[in-house]
C-alpha cells in the first residue's frame, strides 16, 4: 500500500478520492510542484532536491491565485520527508504537492471556499529522452503575463502546455516550444530552454511569459563552475535554429538535449559538448556527489 499525505494525515493512497464536483476539477483552481528525490545507493539515502525552493514557489503561486495553504514551508517539508519514509522509498522519486478548491460548487468566487493540500510520491524514471529530443515550434503561443501571472505554477495553465505538447506529437515530434505574444521563445510544454551560441548559454527572461524553473535557476548558478556566462535575454525563433546547442531544463526534464527543431538539425544533431558538461554536472548535484551544492539536498533517512 503506498501512503499519500493530505491536511497533515498520511492516508492511503486508495482512500485519497476527491468528489465529482471539486471545484479545481472544473475550473483548474490548484497550484502544484513537481519535486525530484534522488536515491544514492553509495551513500544508501535518498536526497530531495531544493524542497525549500519548491514549497516557497508553492506558497507563492497559491498567494497570487488566492488559495490559502495551511501548512508553513518547513511543515511540508517535514511532511514530504515523513511521507516517503512511510512509503520506504529507495529508489528515483517524484514529489508532488498539490493544493486545490475542494469545495463542491459551480461558485467562481473561491474566497471562502474549502482548500486541500496534498503530497503524493511517485517512483519516476527519466522524462525525456537523455539522448536528445526533435521539438516543434508549435502555432500555439505561450499564455501572456498581462493575461494570467506566467510564474505561478497553477493547474489550469497546462491546457495551454497540454494543447502545445498534443500539437507536436500528431505532428511527429517529441517535445513543443512555445513563442510567447510578442514572437519570442517561451518555453517548452513542462521545461525551460537554454540555447548555446559561441561557448555562452542564453534563456529566455523571467518577464518573457515563462515559469521560473528552479532548474533553470540551478544551471544558471552553477554555470560559472563550468567556466560558462548565461546572459537571460529574448530569444527568437531562428535562433533556435542556428544556435551550435539547445536544451531543455526541468525537474521531470533534468537537462535533456535538443538535436533537432521543426526539421532543422541543431548543431550535428547529437547532443552538444557544452550540453552533456552541464547534464553530467547537474546529476552529479543532485546526487550529492559535489559538496559545494550538498545544501540543496535534504537526507530522507
Ligand atoms: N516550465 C514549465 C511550463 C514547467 O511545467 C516546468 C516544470 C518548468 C518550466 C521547469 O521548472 P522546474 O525547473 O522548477 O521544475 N514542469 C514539471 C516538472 O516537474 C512537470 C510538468 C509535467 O518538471
């Protein structure tokens, strides 16, 4: 039996229904994070990554939507860890808290109504392929900032990553980019993007309709180890197409390849130098294996 935690109880996960009327059911009025833990079977514990981070994005997104979560940072990290020890996790895991309208009725106006938290692990493997991935610059635009705060990580918003993703698979690729209102690069359906020019890794800014990915915050702080500069500036399509590397970031992502965009073969079409420096140093992080980082991991054991 597999444990979930829900408003401070661990339950089963059988038992953790919701009703046919929950209102984030209908309307998208929840926020969530998605959180990796790494089993290290050298030092035979599993580490969650940047919790703290996450849960201050939670608490964050939840105060933009107006869902009031009754549970500080520290608590839900406490719960996380108590949850997958109840679960004897060993092995790659993904995390993820949800916060959602549970009431049962057709109102838009949640002020009052009731919210339930939640934590459910999931033993997870790979995203995407680590090998490199073919990506579409989908006809759907990301949704804008002034129409819906791009950074708060809410469920409704993924329709919009849903109908992206859907467009590119029936087209036959792997993965979506999304240009943004004004033409430029967004992101994919669930990652950030970096592209590489010259020896210099480029992403799209935080204003530019994108969600800040903690990921996309890692690399750009453990870049500089590398020897690397990350300029944050817009992007433009054709960019993408001539830059020497580009690849996505994301917790589920981790640091995957791009070798090929709408048609175009990026760089020699094999994930790049600069790429595959950074996917390796980032999985030595978050497996603990560089000290200098080993604050971002939080022991379950
Ligand atoms: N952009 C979008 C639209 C995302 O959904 C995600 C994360 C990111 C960027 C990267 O953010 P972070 O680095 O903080 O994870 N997506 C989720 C994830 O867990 C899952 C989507 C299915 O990676």
């Amino acid at each position: 039996m597999r444990y979930v935690w829900v408003n401070g109880k661990l339950v089963s996960e059988k038992e953790a229904v919701i009703p046919i009327l929950t209102h984030a059911l209908h309307y998208g009025t929840s926020v969530f994070e998605g959180i990796r833990a790494y089993w290290n079977p050298d030092l035979n514990n599993l580490y969650i990554f940047r919790a703290r981070e996450h849960y201050v994005r939670f608490h964050n997104s939840a105060k933009i939507m107006g869902i009031k979560i009754d549970y500080g940072i520290d608590e839900l990290i406490d719960a996380t860890v108590e949850l997958l020890r109840a679960n004897e996790a060993r092995e790659d895991v993904y995390i993820r808290p949800i916060a959602f309208v549970s009431a049962s009725t057709v109102n838009l106006d949640i002020r009052d109504l009731e919210v339930t938290t939640a934590i459910i692990t999931i033993p997870f493997g790979r995203y995407l392929e680590p090998k490199g991935v073919r990506a579409k610059v989908v006809s759907w635009l990301r949704i804008h900032n002034s129409m819906f705060p791009m950074r708060a990580k809410v469920g409704g918003i993924y329709v919009n990553s849903v109908l992206a993703l859907m467009d590119a698979k029936n087209s036959g690729f792997d993965e979506a980019i999304m240009l943004n209102r004004d033409g430029y690069v967004a992101e994919g359906s669930g990652e950030n993007i970096f592209i590489v020019k010259d020896g210099v890794l480029h992403t799209p800014p935080t204003y530019d309709s994108i969600l800040e990915g903690i990921t996309r915050a890692t690399i750009i702080e453990v870049a500089r180890d590398l020897g690397l500069n990350v300029i944050e500036r817009r992007i433009t399509r054709e960019e993408l197409y001539t830059a020497d590397e580009v690849f996505f970031v994301g917790t589920a992502a981790e640091v995957t390849p791009v070798v090929n965009i709408d048609g175009r073969v990026i760089g020699d079409g094999k994930p790049g130098p600069i790429t595959l420096k950074i996917r390796n140093y980032y999985m030595d992080i978050v497996h603990g294996k560089v000290d200098k980082y080993r604050h971002w991991l939080i022991p379950v054991y």
